[in-house]
C-alpha cells in the first residue's frame, strides 16, 4: 500500500513554474554546459593573458583548435562503434563487457592518436620541441575526453559527465587564475587539468559501477557486423564540420600562420566561432527533443514488436514517434531559426556591431546552424533507427557539399565566404529528412528483423 500511495503522490503532483525552470536549467547545461564551460575557461584565459602580457595567446588557442578538430576526427570512427556495441551489451545485460570495451577503447584512442598526431606535428610544425609534445597529450585528452563522454551518454548518465567536467573546469581555472602565467607550455599544462579530471572520473565511475570480473581487452566493438559503416559515417561528419576551416586556413590564412601547419583565418574563424556559439540554442533543442521526443516513443515501439503486441498497438508508438520527430524539427526551425533572424536584424539595423570586416561571411553562417541544428537532428534519429548505410551517404554528401562549395566561394569572392557550409547543411538537412521518411515506411520490419537476431544472440 505505501508503494501505491508513493506513486500516486509522485503522479498528481502539480508541477509548479519554478519546479520546471530548475528542470529545464538541468537539461540545458547537460546539453550544452561542457561546451558554455569552455568557452568561458578559454576566454578568461585569453582576457588574463591580455591584461597581463598585452597580447592574446594566438599560439595556445590555435593548438586548442588544432587538437579540438583532430581528436575529433581520430576518435569519432572509434568512439560511434563502441557507444552502439555498448547498447547491444546492455540490452543483453553484459555488464563486464562495458568496462573490458572501454577499457580497450582507451588504450586504442591513446595509441592511434598519439601516432597520427606525432606524425603530423613533426612533418608539418616547427614549432618547440616541447609545445609539439603538449600538441600530442592535448589531441590524445581529448579523444579520451569524446570517449568518455559518449560512453556515460549511452549509459544515461548525462549528469555524471557534467559534473566531473565542471570540476575539472574549476580547477583549470583556479589553478591559472592563482599562477596567472603567459607561457603557451604552462597554459597547455593548466588546460589538460580540465581534461584529466573529466576522463580519469568517468573511467573511475565506470569501472566502479559495471565492473564485474577482472579487466581483460575486448575488441569486439571493432568486429560487430555492420558497425563499420558507422565508424565510416562519423569520421565523414567530423571531418566534413572542420574541412571548410582547413581550406580557409590553407588557402587564405598565409597572414595568420604560425608556422607552415598552425594557421588561422580571423575573418572566417571569429564569426564561425560567435555562430557556433549562438548555436547551443539549437544543440539543446536537439539534446531535449531526442531525449523527450524521440528516446520514448522508439523504445516503446521497439519493446511491443519484439513482445508480440497487436498491431494497434505498434500503430500508436510509430504515430508518436512520427509526431515526435516532426515535433522537433519545427521546434528548431521556429524557435531557433527566429532566434537567428532576430540577431541578424539587429545586426541589420547596426543594434550589435560586428568585430569582423566581411559583412556577409555572418550571416551564411548563422543561417547554416539553422540548418546545421536540423541536419544534426537527422543525423541523430538515422542513427537511432541503425540505418547506417544512409548515414555514410548522408555524411558523405555533407562534406562533399562543404569542401566543394567553400573552394567554389574563395574563387568566387569575399562576398560568399561562409556559403559551402550554408549550402551543405540546408541540403543534407533536407536530404536526411527524405532518409528519415523512407525509414519510417518499413520500421516494423527492420525492429523485427534486428529483434530476431539479438534474440539469437541470446
């Protein structure tokens, strides 16, 4: 009886105005708090080192940059097939392969990265010999620190990431604002502390949490049938994301080289960078709408094929997910995009002034997030239906688009600077949508079909 009273009091409580803005507080910064956090650790960084020094350290947010991008590229392939490896793991309720996968992955992540990216700062850089050395540890905590990240989400444990990642943040900058120094090597050192507490915490909950037997390595996520396509799409998403900074780098960032490899193109990568941030508005829209819209209705439809449900049943879960994911494409496109179209009037009517002397590279860009938010949406339920043959392509068309309509603008002219990136993003976004119908056509049968064959597993 007082389990049913428990529950009837949790059911018929009123939700109140602030009860709900604390809860979608929780839910914006598990989505976009790791990135907020950063942005304000680097720019207290930046704005220290111009007070102190009276220059802004070029050299340190470049090797950011540089290891951002690269351990994104490295790690996405690897990290994308042990996150799905993982869910198959947890629906057969192999807990011990969670922490002997993870484990594996790390040393894999540690080795490839540290090989690759040695190989490309020594042949490329000439900077020191001990910021190529910092270069490498940074680009490997951070494709630990996607790992890490990825697994707790498939685990649902969201908050768990935040919170270690806020304390390493808290620390980087307690550290740096008590030494307050202008060095690139110490700022690198103080940085990774923001990394380092991150990954060893969440390899620490993990272990602790799901370890069963004692560690072995397991390399089945590599081997599972079909995951490669997986792998294949994600490195084709990160690099098609970076690939039209790279072309402006190497081709108009002759005046913001660093050396022959560490480049920079400020009328490209400032506004690039204000854009990405206003998208964090987007990046929640996604964030919330896959975990209220999307997460529900697919489980559901998946629990009552493979339990035999009738087909009234199936109809009203496939009905909700439709719903849903109409639901939050139009959430993004209104809401966000009026958000865009707001910003860029008053940028218009010269309410908010731009640091930047191209007037037009801004708003290509922030209209691309619009689309870019949508497409990443997209990407996201594919992923979920496992259809990963379209997201090769989908992925592969993203980057094409990108690389080829960024090269077409430089020859065109300043005025088109930020085109190949609105032009990729608004026709993958409407391309996925086209995947997305033509999955839905035949849900039923790929559930069954996979159902089937988890059972065989069994």
């Amino acid at each position: 009886m007082a389990g049913i009273s428990f529950l009837l009091e949790k059911h018929v409580q009123k939700i109140t105005l602030s009860g709900q803005a604390l809860k979608e507080a929780v839910n914006v910064m598990e989505a976009v708090g790791p990135w907020l956090l950063t942005v304000i650790c680097l720019g207290v960084i930046g704005i220290t080192v111009y007070l102190v020094h009276g220059t802004s350290p070029v050299l340190f947010y470049l090797l950011i940059t540089y290891a951002t991008a690269l351990s994104l590229i490295i790690s996405s392939p690897f990290h994308s097939m042990f996150t799905r490896y993982l869910a198959d793991e947890i629906f057969l309720m192999r807990y011990q392969a969670i922490t002997n996968g993870l484990i594996t992955l790390c040393i894999l992540m540690v080795a490839v990265t540290v090989v690759v990216s040695s190989a490309i700062v020594f042949s490329l850089s000439r900077i020191p010999l001990d910021l190529k050395i910092g270069f490498i540890g940074m680009t490997t905590l951070l494709s630990l620190l996607w790992c890490i990240s990825t697994a707790l989400s498939s685990l649902k444990r969201e908050k768990i990431f935040f919170m270690i990642f806020t304390l390493g943040i808290v620390t980087s900058l307690v550290v740096f604002l008590i030494l307050r120094p202008v060095d690139t090597k110490i700022l690198l050192v103080i940085f990774s502390l923001a990394i380092v507490i991150p990954v060893a915490s969440g390899v620490s909950y993990i272990i602790k949490v799901y370890l069963r037997d004692p560690i072995s390595l397991d390399w089945k996520f590599l081997k599972r049938p079909g995951l490669l396509n997986l792998g294949i799409a994600l490195f084709a998403f990160s690099l098609g994301f970076w690939i039209d900074k790279f072309i402006f780098w190497y081709m108009l960032g002759k005046k913001g080289a660093i050396d022959t490899f560490f480049r920079y193109y400020s009328e490209y990568d400032l506004p690039f960078f204000v854009a990405l941030s206003i998208m964090m508005i987007g990046s929640f829209l996604v964030y919330r709408g896959v975990k209220g819209k999307i997460t529900g209705p697919y489980e559901a439809f998946v629990f009552k094929i493979s339990n035999n449900f009738p087909f009234r049943e199936l109809a009203l879960e496939k009905y909700k997910l439709v719903q849903g994911i109409s639901y939050v494409s139009s959430t993004i496109f209104l809401f966000y995009g009026g958000i865009s179209i707001f910003i860029l009037f008053l940028i218009y009517i010269e309410v908010i002034p731009i640091p930047w002397r191209n007037p037009f590279v801004f708003h290509y860009l922030l209209l691309g997030t619009i689309f870019f938010s949508l497409y990443f949406f997209c990407f996201l339920v594919l992923q979920y239906l496992d259809d990963y043959v379209a997201l090769v392509k989908l992925n592969l068309l993203f980057f094409a688009l990108n690389a080829g309509v960024t090269l077409l603008s430089i020859h065109v002219g300043y005025s088109f600077y930020g085109t190949g990136f609105m032009s990729a993003c608004i026709i993958s976004s409407l391309v996925g949508f086209v995947m997305i119908n033509s999955k839905m056509g035949g849900l039923e049968f790929e559930v069954f079909k996979r159902s089937l064959k988890q059972n065989k597993d069994i």
